[in-house]
C-alpha cells in the first residue's frame, strides 16, 4: 500500500512539472498538484488508522 501511494505521489509530481513546463498546459499542473495533496491526506490518514490498536 505504501509503494502505490510513493508511486502516485512521484506521478503527481511529473503530472505538475510537465505542466508547469509546457505553457499551455497550466491546468495539468493545478490537476497534479491537488492530486498530489489529496493523496498525501489520504496516506496519512490510511497510516494513522492501522497504527491505532
């Protein structure tokens, strides 16, 4: 679970760079950067839930 989340969040940050990048495509980079924090909330919730007892 955490190597696919690792994964999504390199993707995201690709998806951003590439956006930010290419001067048409700025939209790409506001997509990849939500995504990206979205995943991380979710990661960081998924943790907190399977550290509890």
């Amino acid at each position: 679970m955490r190597a696919l989340l690792l994964l999504l969040l390199v993707v995201w940050i690709v998806v951003a760079v590439i956006g930010f990048v290419i001067k048409g495509l700025f939209w790409l980079a506001v997509i990849g950067i939500v995504l990206f924090l979205v995943t991380g909330v979710i990661g960081m919730l998924k943790s907190k839930a399977s550290n509890r007892p």
